[in-house]
C-alpha cells in the first residue's frame, strides 16, 4: 500500500512522497526499505532519525524534525502503526469449508462462509456464525453458539451450552465452561455442588492461550464486551467481568467476583470470592485480594491489596526499621546516662 | 421429580405440598415456578420470602417460618440442595459406542458401555472402565488405565502407564503423567533426570482445566481418593497428596511434597519441595512454603507461610510502624530537652 | 546391561562383579535384585548399606564402605545415575509412519524417519526433522520448522511460523507462537498492537506441559540453547532467554524480558517487562521483579526482589517489631519518671 493509503486509513498528514509503497510494518532500529516505523515520543527522535525505514509515523507537528523524509502526522503515533499494522498483515483467511475430518453434528448450525478445520468436533444444535474460523482439534460441545468474524485457535474447548459473540478471538487450548470449584463438605468427603449455569464471552474479546473461564453454578459467568485476557488466567464460576477490562497473565479470579468495566489488572493477581473491583481500578501484578474487599478507583499494589501510595510509604518504613533500632538503642543508652546523672 | 421424590433423596421432611413438581434448582433470587432453592442461614429468610421458587430447602425447624410454601427441612440445607441438583441435573449419559474416527489399539481394552468420543486415541495395552466417557480429543497412552464411571473431558492427556479409579473427572486439558522437572548439572549444561515412574489417581477425584500431574522420577505421583484440584494446579514429582484434600486454582506443588489427608488449600500458594502439610492445615490463598517446612494443623497465612494469628499480629505492628516512628522522634526531642535540663 | 558396560557409559570404576546384569534404575529404598541405585552424599550410607540393589552408584573413594558389593566409582553419583537411567530406559522409539488420520499439507517436508501420530496436522511448507516424534493431536502451523530429534507430546500447539531447533521436548499441550498481549487504548476501548513476530526455540530445549510462550511483536521471542521451562510457565512477546537457563513452574514473564545464560528462576516468579536478569543470578521462588529492574548475579529473593541476605535481615527485623514495640514502651515511662524526678 502507499503512504497516502496508509495515512487515509488512520487520518493522518502526509509529508513527503505520498506514493511510497509500503509492504511491512517493523519497530525503528530494525526497519528498512518498504518498511513503516513509528515514534512514540521526543526520547526516540534520535533513533528515528538514523531509522532506514521508508515512512515514519510521528506526532502532529513534529514532521519539521525530520525534513528529507516521508512521515505521516496523527495525535496518536502508537495507535497509528496498530491501525496501519492490522491494514497491512490482516489476520489469515481461510477459504470457508469444512474439512473432511471434522466431525460436524446433523442438527449444528455452521454458515457457509465459515472454516471448521481437520479434527474440530462440532456438537448438536450448536451455531458457528459467518466468516469464523475454528482451527484444528477445536471441540465445540452441544448448544455452543459462536459470533460471526471469530477465530478459535487449536484445541480451544467450549463446553455444553457457553455461548461467545462477534468478533472472539480465543487463543490455543482456551477452555470455557469447565465445570467450577464447589463442593459441600460432608461426613465422609466432598459432595460436587451443581455447575449447570453457563458462560457468556461478548464481542471483540480475546482470551490468552490456556486460559479457563468456568461456567456458573447457576447462571453465567460473564466476560464483557471488548475485554482482554493474557494467557492462563483463571476466572471462576459466577464471575462478572465487564467491558474493556484488561487482565494480564497468570491471574487467578476466585467465584462470584465482580470487574467493573475498564479496570486494568496486572498479571499473577490472587482474587478472594466475592471481591468487587471498581471502575478505574488499576491493580499491580502479584496483588492479593482478600475475599469480600471492595477495591476503588486509584492504582493498588501488595497482599494483602493497599493503595501504591501507601504501600510505597509501608515500603519506605519497611527500609528504615534498621535504623529505627539504631535510635532505639542510642536513646535506651542515653536513658541510662540520663538516670545515672539525676 | 416432585417434592417428595427429592426429599427421599436426602432424608428430608416435607412440609406444604407433597405432589409439587420440580424441574430445576435455582438460586432463591432467580428461582422461578418448578425450580427449588435451598436458605443457607437465617439472613436469607427476607430473600427467600420473597423467592418464587416452588419449595425451599431450609434446615431443620424453619419450615414454621414458611407457613404457606412447600419446603423440605433437613439438617444440612446445602448439602441437600448439591444432591437434588445431582438428582435433577444428572451428568450427560453418552450411547455407549467407539466414534469411528476413534484411533484405538488393538490390545486395548474398552469397556462396551464406555463411549469413546470423537479423535480419542487409545493406547497399546490401555484398559477403559465400563461407563467411562472419553470426550473429544482425549489422549490415553499406552498401559494406561481408567476405571470406571470416569469423565475425561476434551483434551485430557494421559502418559504412559498413569492409572486412574472409579468415578474421576478430568476437565479439558488436564495432563498427567509428563515428566517431572529434574536434572543434573555438569560442566556443558543439564542431564535430564530419569523420569521412569508413574501418576496414580485414586477414586472419586475432580481435576480442573489443565492442571498437570507430573509422573514420579521413580515411584509415583499420587493423588488421594475424593480429593479436589481447580483449574491450573501443578503437582510436581513424587508428590502424594492424601484423601479429601482441596487444593484451589493456579496452586503450584513442587516434587516430593506431601499433603496428607483432608488439608485445605488456597489459590496461587506454592510448595517448596519435600514440604508436608499435616491432616487439620488449611492454607490461605497466595501463601508460601520454604522446601523442607513441615505445616502443622491449623491456619496458616503469608510468604513465608506462618499462623494466621502470628500474621495479622504482624500486619497489625506493620500498620503501627508510622506511629512507632513518630513515638521514637517525640521521645527522642524529650531527651534533648531532659538534657538541657539537667 | 552389565555392570561393566553401565560403568564404561560414566567413565566410571567397578569394584566387585562386573558381568552383574542391571535391568532398571531404582532408588535406594526400593531397589531390588537387577537395579541400580546411587549413594549422592555419607548422610545415606547407612540407606545404601541396607539397599538391595545389585549395584550401586558412589563417590571415588566410597568403595571401601561396601566391601561384600559392586560398585561403580564415579565423580559426580547423580549425575553417573541419570546418564545410566538415560541408557536404561531410553525415550519410546516410534516406527517411522505417517498415521492415516494425521492431516499433512501436500507443501510439508516430513523427514522419512519422522512419526507422525493420530490426528496430527501439519501446514503448508513446515518442515519436520529426522527422527522427530509428533504424538497424537499435535497441530503445526504453516511455516514451521521442527528439528530433528524431537518429540513434540500430545496436543502441542505450533503456531504459524514458529522454528524450534534439535532435540527439543515439549510436553503436552505447550503452545509456541500464540499472540503477545498488546494492545493500544483508545477512546473506546482497545486496538490489537501487531504482533507479526515469531518464536524461536533453540537445540535441547525442553519446555513442561501447558507453558505458552508468545510471539514477538516485531521480531522474535527467544529460548535459548538448552534451556529447561517446567509446566505452565509464560513467557511474553519479544523476550530473550538465555542458554542453559532454568525456570520452575507457573512463573511468569512479561514482554520484552532478558534473561541472561545460566540464571535459574524459582517457581511462580513474576517477571515486569522490560527487565533483564544477568548470568549467574539466582531467583527464588514467588518473587516479584519490578518492570525494568536489572537483577544482578547473586541471590535474589522477595517482593519486590531483593538480596537474599538483606531479605533475612528485613525478616529478622521485622520479627523484632513486638519487641521494639515493648521498648518503646519502657523507654516512655521512663522518660514520664525521669521527667517526675527533675
């Protein structure tokens, strides 16, 4: 694509050769001829001017920085090269068919322009929407329904029932509707509690590879629209995560728990059930959560969880505890000097 | 199922309407007409008065304050309502059949009422118990044995040689039997240990979404009958895990650990190696456990892992740490003042 | 295998019978008739001296304690013992085949001494070295190169692209090459961040069951030369580790992370992005990196990580809080009685 078909896409000022061709997006000290690079801020100006790449996509007002070269100009440089990047590697396409060694129940629902690659297990009355993509080993229980414009990559399981929306994308061995953890302690053991409740994926989520999203005891478990998971999260049954949450690796969502939309949570955070994080809530990586807490807007940090402000004050006490000894044993001495005086 | 089919279940008494149809569980919010729900303790009574549900499971002695609801009383509302949830919502039963594209050894041994899914491999010498469901994509190795009454949901991968009893679930992914993580170090990098021995899951075990049980370097890796893992669990080496243990979700269990019998276990706590947790612990979520610590009966919190009381003790002197400060600085100006006295 | 031949392996010396006939390695405890075990310290002479085994493994210089019995006399027991193991029970060989229901693009180059199991597939132009063994369910993208010697296990995943070296292991259910977790806020909600990059995965690799390691971004996720990941382990787009490096179980590690040759990383660690770990640095279990800290050669321990040693005395002194507390107290009323007196 040109320079100038690139800039339409994310409105931005050309300056320089608008018929540039561009076949590749790559990062500013590797780019190189036919390559478009972008600069995030003023520390990187430097690199960006030995950069070799064809076309640079550089902050509104900053193209007088770099005079001999092509640039695009936009607000936003980093959303730019994303948007540019998604135009110039789209996503594989796959012709829509349905390969011969998938196993595709009589009463399942498939569009004709979908993909159902070799080995995907499709069960009964379950719904595939137009142009999804289900890679190989994909297991789809019985009354699964998937959106339009999804890709299932390899060995994603969908239990009995979950339903996902427009636009998914679930990563390798993504599993949801996996029965959650409940029990009944009892005399000689643990009586399962019952997990006949479902899972609701909305639109435009993706899911980290590996990671489970368990099905509610009764009810659903909910992942709101626009949200991303990274790889082997844990979300238990009963939870309730709303839009554009972010949640980063390896964490870990006790049952019942609530997200509100657009918080942002680090990777290996521990949930308590019933825990409800509020809108604007960013939570550190490695943060525990004690079961029940409540957790407001602001950034939070720590086990159990504190805001970072205090916690960076607990932190600076913490370090100054040795010395806290210290003036504890000078004036214990002082003391005793004191009382053989009077 | 009426009532007072579902109170024979559980050894209930019914009070109210005998003949009442139900259909489904529910929780008392939600419930609905030919739905039962159950009152965990009195502070549901508000919520259950109003609940529409057409009985209510309530404990022994409150059906008083129902005058005109059909309940079931009975000593142990949950317990009760987990067991007519099993009874109202049975697992799914599969025609027993071997799925033509089934890839099965020929010395394998395969009950005729099991069902062996679609793209189930089955190994040499491999037994499957009778009614044994292998869902979609199941994995079994050679010399494997799976006893009956089993549900091994998509995409469970059995090594070679592991064994499991009667009535285990496996959720989707579960792995056991992969090679325990040892190895030698010399001089050019590392030997891989040997890891010859085996994985034993005895009978009434649950297992969540890809956790891993790693096979013994020599010996076995065991789990105990009626114990329970959530999803993501890592069990190293040699480990033996007693009976009726539950061990939550992303829980990481390094070689040679052992827990014995009815130990509770948090999400996200990490095992040091040869560690043993004593019949009676529980351990809260996030904790850690140096290798060699042996935790005794009752609860243990923290990194490293220490009483539950030692605990907050200490997070109570840490909150009091700014005042210590202040304390030492007011006696320290006192000081100076006795001085200048005296 | 005899004595003698064993021995010849190691470079060790046999004292006793050397046509002794070992069937097996064994542990000392359990060792019977025809198995080898290995004495590592003089803490289990007393264990040896009681063992049945027909052989046993020693330090030069140990023989002398087992007069009536054959040994082998090597420098490093364990390491003599693994090697031994590794020749003793030597990885399943495979028939070279290509199984019927295996799903192999007309593009691929399958080596004629490669396996390939049930219901694998295999994309167009990856490549599948000689002698490599890819089980039951493993799915490879297009362009993929495998190494020769491998064995991929059950339901590996092997997305577009990826390249692993020689004889690399990779558990059940490893994924290679799914996409980094970036994205770029925008006024509502999140856009995908390119992530175009690939997975490199070097000779003598071998990862645990369930570990994921992303994709770069733009240009490529490392693993470096011999490098061993236990289960469930993440790794994140464009990180670079070493050679020789060893990572315990469900630690995770954030983008753009460098790990240096020869460091080794405890279990549940958490890695910021952006930090670097140099060789010769030792991290210890559950501990927490701040994004772009550099950890230096040495023992590192804690959240955030620190020393090893200055964490023992932050313990120590955190231990001593009631009592600096109590202090505190004494040295108030003694200042209120001096204050009294003057």
């Amino acid at each position: 694509m040109t320079v100038h078909e690139l800039a339409e896409i994310v409105s931005g000022r050309v300056v320089g050769d608008r018929e540039t061709r561009i076949e590749r997006i790559a990062d500013l000290d590797n780019a190189d001829e036919g390559e478009i690079a972008y600069v995030e801020n003023e520390k990187l100006l430097d690199a960006a001017a030995e950069s070799k790449a064809s076309c640079l996509i550089v902050r509104d007002g900053f193209a007088a920085k770099f005079p001999d070269r092509t640039v695009i100009e936009v607000a936003n440089p980093k959303l730019a090269f994303a948007l540019i990047g998604a135009a110039l590697h789209p996503p594989l396409s796959r012709e829509p068919t349905i390969h011969p060694t998938a196993v595709v129940a009589e009463t399942a629902d498939i569009a004709l322009t979908a993909y159902v690659g070799p080995n995907v297990c499709v069960g009964e009355y379950t719904h595939v929407g137009a142009y999804t993509r289900l890679e190989a080993g994909v297991v789809l229980g019985m009354n699964v329904s998937v959106g339009n414009d999804c890709v299932l990559h390899p060995n994603v399981v969908l239990y009995d029932g979950v339903s996902i929306g427009k636009g998914v994308i679930l990563h390798a061995g993504v599993c949801l509707g996996a029965d959650g953890f409940g029990y009944v302690r009892h005399d000689l053991g643990y009586q399962k509690f019952p997990q006949i409740g479902t899972v609701v994926i909305e639109d435009e989520v993706e899911i980290g590879a590996h990671s489970c999203v368990d099905r509610a005891a009764l009810g659903r478990t909910r992942i709101g629209r626009g949200t991303k998971l990274d790889n082997m999260v844990h979300v238990g049954h009963n939870c309730d995560i709303g839009e554009r949450v972010v949640i980063a690796a390896q964490t870990g969502i006790s049952g019942s728990v609530v997200i509100e939309d657009d918080a942002v949570i680090g990777g290996q955070v521990g949930f308590g059930d019933h825990t409800r994080v509020q809108s604007g809530a960013i939570i550190g990586s490695k943060a525990g959560i004690l079961p029940g807490k409540i957790v407001r807007p602001g950034v939070w940090w720590g086990i159990p969880v504190q805001p970072l402000d205090q916690y960076k004050r607990m932190n600076a006490h913490l370090n100054r505890l040795p010395q806290m000894r210290e003036e504890l044993k000078r004036l214990e001495a002082e003391i005793e000097e004191i009382k053989k005086k009077i």
